[in-house]
C-alpha cells in the first residue's frame, strides 16, 4: 500500500450539453445511456474499480437525476431480492457502498476550472483524481491508466499526471494540447510537460497530444485555480491552472492512454453514437445479438 493512497475523485458533470439538443432539453449528458448504463456510471464504476472511495460529482441546473442515479433505493432492492431477480440485483451493486457520493452545483458556466475549484474543501489537502463526466474509457479493465497515473503520481511526487491520447491534426483545436518537448510519446511512461495549452487555433498546436479527461492532483492545484484569470469566454481553465502549475517549476507530467484504453465523448452526437455502438458490442450480456445484427445490417449498406 502506498504511504498517502488517493482516495478522494471530483467528476465535473456541469456541462451544459448544448451540442447533444435536443436529448439534453431537459436531462443531462452523463445521463444518456451508452449500452445499458448512463455514460456517467461508466466513470463512478471506474473510479471504484479504482479504490476511490469518496465520489464528489459537480452538478449543475437539470442535473438532478444524477443525484437520483447514485442514491441508495432500499425499496427498489427489497423488491428484487423478493422477486429473486439476481442479474438486475447484480446491476444495482454500484450503490452497495463502494464508495460514498457527494455532490454540489455550479450554478452558472464558469469553465471546468471553477467546477474542479468547487471541489476544494472536499478534497482536504489530499492528492485527488479528476475524471470528467462525460468522457469514458473502453476496453478491458477500464480503471487501469488511472490506477497506474494515481501510482506514478505517488511514486514521482508530482503535482498532476495527466492523461492524453494522440489526435488527428484537424482535431487539435478541440482539446488542451500538451507540448513535451522531443520526448517519444510511450503509452504508460511519465512525459515531463513543457507546457500546455487549451484549444490552440489550427496550425498552431504544439503536438498532437490531447488532455484525455483523466487527471491526478496534488492539493496545488487548487492554488494554482485561485491563481489564474477566466479567458475570453468568462471561464476558469483547468487547463490554465495545469500552465501555472508548469509556470512555477512543478513536476507535471503526462500519460499516455494505451491504445487498448480507447477514450470516448458524450459530448457530441458523432462520438456518442461510436461510445453507444461500441459498448453494446462489447455488453457480455446482449452484446452478440448486437454483432448479429450489425452483420447484418452491414450488408445493405
Ligand atoms: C475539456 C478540457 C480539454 C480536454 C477535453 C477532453 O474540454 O478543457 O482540455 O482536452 O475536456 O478531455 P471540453 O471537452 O469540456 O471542451
């Protein structure tokens, strides 16, 4: 067991989902389904599969539902134990206290910096996991990059590891972008950043590696949040603090996601539709009439 175990996640779920209107008139992103779980239980199965035990999930205006999501139902669970039904029991074991929930608002847009500077008081001095709420991760054992970032993490002193996956040029300009310098960019080896940089214009990019919504942090960086200014939109950037953070000679590194750790959006229709496909092939339970299907179909395409 490390000396100082990362107990403690922040899921920034307060995004307005604007672009994925209108399924998100009136529930949130997180919540749509991907297979047969909300996107966003993805991410809390993650982070327990991770050993985090406390969750704090930032929420926002017609995000109730979430809260819903994560609440214990005792009614629900007698009813099912009654009716002898173990799969759907089995489907309801996240709530069964892996982890205890805490949740806040951020009442108005204020940039994913100030929906992770929320979470301050609740982290306590403590290194932290931050896992954006509409980004999830595929493949087998989903909570391994986290779990080996969170051990590099302890293992460097550092005071962020932050994963990242490598982009099509044309797409740069969607995501913070880190600059690492020469470095040979290795899946699961620590890359020193240099700097970085939130959604650069076209062109203008310092590498193809993009902030892939998976982070590790020292208590710093809440200091490094109260440092920093909004940018032109009025938004506090994580991406910004992380700056700072390299600014003033902390060790901030970068992870490599493992191409068998494929990462997926909510956050657009184009890459909700490749997530939903994708882990319904994958469900162990339908994910063969899925395929038959698919196969099927691909023939009158
Ligand atoms: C956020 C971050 C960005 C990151 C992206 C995906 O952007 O600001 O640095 O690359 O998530 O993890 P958003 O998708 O919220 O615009």
């Amino acid at each position: 067991m490390p000396a100082n175990p990362i107990t403690k996640a922040i899921i920034p779920a307060a995004g307005l989902g604007t672009r994925l209107l209108p399924a998100t008139k009136a529930q949130p992103k997180e919540m749509l389904p991907v297979g047969r779980k909300p996107a966003i239980q993805y991410v809390v199965d993650e982070l327990q599969d991770a050993q985090l035990r406390d969750i704090l999930i930032i929420t926002g205006r017609r995000k109730r539902s979430i809260e819903d999501h994560f609440d214990a139902d005792p009614p629900l669970v007698a009813a099912l134990k009654r009716a002898g039904n173990e799969a759907l029991l089995q489907d309801l074991a996240f709530l069964e206290g892996r982890s205890r929930f805490f949740f806040t608002r951020q009442s108005e847009p204020q940039g994913l910096g100030h929906a992770v500077s929320l979470g301050a008081d609740f982290v306590e001095n403590q290194n932290c996991v931050v896992a954006l709420g509409d980004s999830l991760i595929g493949g087998e054992n989903p909570d391994a990059p986290l779990r080996a970032m969170m051990n590099a993490h302890l293992s460097l002193g550092a005071a962020a590891i932050i994963a990242v996956e490598i982009v099509p040029p044309d797409e740069t300009f969607r995501y913070g972008i880190i600059d690492v310098g020469a470095m040979e960019p290795t899946p699961g080896e620590p890359m020193v950043v240099n700097d970085i940089v939130e959604k650069p214009p076209a062109g203008t990019e310092p590498s193809h590696l993009a902030v892939a919504a998976r982070y590790v942090f020292s208590p710093i960086i809440f200091e490094a949040l109260s440092r920093i200014v909004p940018d032109r939109q009025g938004e506090l950037q994580l991406t910004d603090a992380i700056r700072w953070l390299v600014r003033m000679e902390q060790p901030v590194y970068a992870w490599l996601l493992n191409p068998a750790h494929k990462r997926y959006d909510v956050g657009n229709f184009e890459s909700y539709y490749r997530a939903f496909i994708d882990f319904a092939l994958a469900d162990e339970r339908y994910g063969y009439m899925v395929r038959k299907y698919i196969k099927a179909l691909a023939y009158e395409l």
